[in-house]
C-alpha cells in the first residue's frame, strides 16, 4: 500500500514528520536508488526500497504491528480515509493511537454495519477481491413487497444500470407487511451501491441496509459507533477460502468485548 514518504520515515522511527519532510527536501532520502526531494511522493515497502541517509527503512517498517479493527458504522459517515466536503469519516471512530487505517471495502454514506479496517494492505486486498468469495450478510428493508420472479432475479444475477451483470446471491425474505418488506441477502462481490442497484431494478427501492456479518464474523455486541480488535481466528477464518465463503449463523454473538470509538 503506497503512502506518503515523511509518514513511512516516522513509522520506522527515524524522524518525525517534520524532521522527514527537511531530510527529503534535503535529498537524504532514496526510493530504489533515485533521490526524491518532492513531498507528496508517495512509496510501497512491499515492493519499494526505501533509503534514508544511506539506511534501508524497509526492515524497520515491516516489524510494525498489524492492525485489524471490526467497526459498526452508523449512518452518515463516508467510509474513506479523507473527504474534501468534510463530511465525517469512519476512521474518526477508532483512535488515532492506533495509527493509520484503512476501510476494508465500503459501506456507502446511509448504510449501516460492520466494516473492517486495518493497516494491512495484503489482508484488505484478499477480502476485497471478488475471486475470493468472501460472504458479505446484509439486513434489507425494501419499499413494498417484491413478486417471487423478481427477487429470483435477484437471485440469479441481474443487469444493472451500468450494463453490468452481478453474480448469483443469497437471498432470504425475513419478514413483511402491507407496505414493506424485509430480506437477508448475501454477496460474494462488492460493486458500489450494489444491493440497492439491484433493488430498483426490480421497482423496490431499499429504505433501511445494514451490514450484519463479514464471512464468519458477526458480532451482534457490537453497538453503532463502537469497534473492537479482530481476535487471531477470526484473521484466520477470513483469509481461510472455504471458511470465508460461508456466512454465519444468524444468532451467532462473539464473545468479545467492545470498546466505544
């Protein structure tokens, strides 16, 4: 994951981000061996060497711990790591103590539920890949009740307004009355806006979306706003494919504690 090159300097400990910002204006500081002296350039220890005054900072970088956060969003916060409106951010709710994080996909502005950050870019780039299938669980509240044949549809994959075809899913109906109706649905890839793309292309627009399980992992503890660390099995479970794919069961509860952000 590529980031600015006075951060990387102050996360191996050689500087601050100041003092980083004087040394690469200064010159002192190489990516694979050419001087940079521009302060937003931008680097990658996984692939990049990084030199400071003639020091390899890779080693030093890649003894930082990983972080692997379980955030319930609530609404009305924008699932990115900065915003040029100043709209709030889901990274405002864990603590800056933590370092810097990374949202692991996205929820959108008005949808609710658990999200996943973390500083590991290999881990958010597996969860994220669509060719690893890993089972996303959503609660849907959806305007009117839709026909059988529609929500099969669904089912089956539908085009969306794009011209693009989304993958087969999981759809359940939980619930419904004269004017609304309820669904679990599961995804195994993650276009933008994707379940209530799907929705209007059936005529039955979604009022309520809540994110409720990340493959294995669901935590019913957890309450808006609130995060907690991912335990090591729960890492494993989600980078493990054949346990990824699946989805939990409805009542699971982790046994975790929850901190509030």
């Amino acid at each position: 994951m590529e980031e600015r090159l006075q951060k990387l300097i102050a996360q191996a400990g050689i500087a601050s981000r100041r003092h980083a910002e004087e040394m690469i204006a200064a010159g002192e500081v190489t990516i694979n061996g050419q001087v940079v002296t521009e302060l937003g350039t931008k680097a990658d220890p996984a692939r990049d060497h990084i030199k400071v005054r003639g020091r390899l900072i890779n080693p030093l970088l890649a003894e930082r711990e990983k972080i692997y956060v379980l955030l319930n969003k609530p609404r009305g916060y924008l699932t990115s790591a900065a915003d040029p409106e100043g709209r709030p951010l889901v990274t405002e709710l864990v603590p800056a103590s933590l370092g810097r994080l990374f949202p692991v996909g996205r929820l959108d502005f008005n949808t609710e539920g658990l999200l996943l950050l973390t500083n590991d870019g290999d881990f958010a780039n597996y969860i994220t890949a669509a060719r690893n299938g890993v089972a996303k669980v959503y609660e849907v509240k959806a305007k009117g009740v839709p026909a059988p044949e529609g929500i099969e549809r669904l089912r089956r994959g539908i085009r969306l307004d794009d011209g693009e075809k989304t993958a087969p899913a999981q759809i359940t109906q939980t619930g419904e009355t004269k004017t609304n109706s309820w669904f679990e649905v599961v995804l195994h890839e993650g276009r933008n806006q994707q379940i209530r793309r799907m929705f209007d292309q059936i005529g039955h627009s979604v009022l309520k979306l809540r994110r409720v399980a990340i493959g294995m992992v669901r935590d019913e503890r957890l309450k808006p706003k609130e995060w907690r660390r991912l335990s090591a099995a729960e890492i494993k479970q989600l980078m493990n494919p054949n346990v990824a794919r699946k989805s939990p069961a409805k009542k699971r509860v982790a046994s975790h504690g929850s901190r509030r952000g």
